[in-house]
C-alpha cells in the first residue's frame, strides 16, 4: 500500500461523517478538522504513514486547541512545528464557539494532552522522523463535539444512534488504517480507544492501553510520562 491511501481513507472518512448530522438538544458544534483543516492532516499523512509500523497509537478524538487547530493528532502546535516540521493552511468550521475559535497554526494556546503525548514521544525520539518509522497515531473518530456553553463533548457521550453511525464510519476506516500500516502492536490512548480495538479485531495483535494524558485525569496529573512509559516497557512495544 502507498501513503496516499491513508489519505483517500481520510477523505472518505471526513465524506462519510458530516458535521451537521450531530447537532441534537445537547450538541450545539460539530468541528471537522480533516474538512476545514486537510492540508496540515494530509502533509501528516503522507510524510509519516509510510510503510509498516511496529505500533498503532489510537486516541479518541480531537481536543479544542490540538487536532482542531492543526488537523494533527493530538496536534499541540508546538511539537507539530518544530518536531513534525508540519505547518498549513486551516480554514473554519461552519459553526465556531466563541470560546473555542479555530486561529489554525496562529492559536496561542497549548493543549496539554498533546504536549504530554509527543513530549514523551519526542524525548525518547529527538527527530520525528525516528519515531515515525515504526509507530503512528490516530483518532479514532475525527470529529470534535461541544455543548451549548462550549464544553467538550466525549463521543461515548452522545445518542446511541450517533454513536452507531459514529462507529460504523470510523471502524471502516480504522480497518484500512491497520492494513495499510501492518502494525504488530495496538495501543489505545485510554480506554475508550482500547474498548474499540478490542472489539474491532478481536484479540488478532497484541492490543493494550495506555492512561490518557488528559489534565482531566488526577492519575495523568500525577505523573503520566512514568505510568505511560511502564506500560510500554512491559507490554514489549518498546525495549532498551
């Protein structure tokens, strides 16, 4: 498989899941950042999903000043600048919060479980470049989803049809990602991200989670570089 295919399963995943369709009582925002923001995410694709990978990461969707802003996976602009080397022109959703606009790579704030994530990631790997030839990270569902007053949204939290039609697109494309890349270990960010791995492939690879690095979680707070690196080290992802 070429790289290019990661970025025709992204356009048919971003096709598939229109924004507009999720808008109920509760859920006021929908963003889509592999529509409004798909130059910066197809630079991330076709520079970084080449060839086999050792190991899928998997989150579960974009954060309000990462991936919405950057189209990147837990996209904190910091590392995707300068560690990625990825910048890009990002347009707007069709519906923006007042307290969570989209400013693209001109954003000031920094989101935290993206600057946990590849922190780690760039500390064991100074060049990305090293990274990315055996691992590589993905959202589970590219959408992001915020109430009325401007909170977060978690997919898990939505209608149940939502979260069926929500499923039925992402696990497609979760499928042509893990044939494309051929990774030997998948790795939920969370246990949300694990949940659906484990129900997609069934135990086929060696699957586990991580904690999620998210400011929400005390555990994460309380030192989630150690706890995340332990967990790789002991389930053989990573070695001396």
């Amino acid at each position: 498989m070429i790289p290019s295919s990661l970025v025709t399963a992204a356009r048919e995943l971003g096709a598939a899941l229109k924004p507009e369709r999720f808008i109920s009582n509760f859920i006021a925002y929908v963003y889509n950042p592999i529509d409004y923001a798909f130059g910066p995410h197809e630079t991330y694709l076709r520079r970084f999903g080449k060839g086999k990978k050792r190991c899928l990461f998997l989150g579960m969707n974009p954060g309000p000043w990462g991936m919405a802003q950057t189209g990147v996976p837990f996209g904190e602009i910091d590392h995707v600048t300068h560690w990625m080397g990825i910048v890009g022109e990002v347009g707007s959703p069709q519906k923006t919060h007042p307290k969570k606009p989209v400013h693209g790579f001109a954003c000031t704030r920094s989101e935290v479980s993206g600057r946990r994530l590849w922190g780690l990631m760039k500390k064991r790997f100074p060049a990305a470049d090293d990274f990315f030839t055996d691992h590589f990270v993905a959202n589970y569902c590219p959408l992001l989803f915020l109430d009325e007053g401007g909170r977060n949204i978690t997919p898990n939290k939505l209608l149940r049809e939502q979260r069926e039609e929500i499923d039925s697109a992402c696990n497609v494309h979760l499928q042509r990602t893990v044939e494309i890349i051929r990774p030997d270990y998948l790795v939920g960010i969370g246990g949300y991200a694990e949940k659906k791995l484990r129900i997609l492939f069934k135990g086929d690879m060696p699957t586990l989670s991580i904690l999620h690095p998210s400011p929400a979680s005390p555990r994460a707070n309380r030192g989630w570089e150690a706890e995340a690196t332990k967990s790789l080290f002991e389930s053989g992802v990573w070695s001396e």
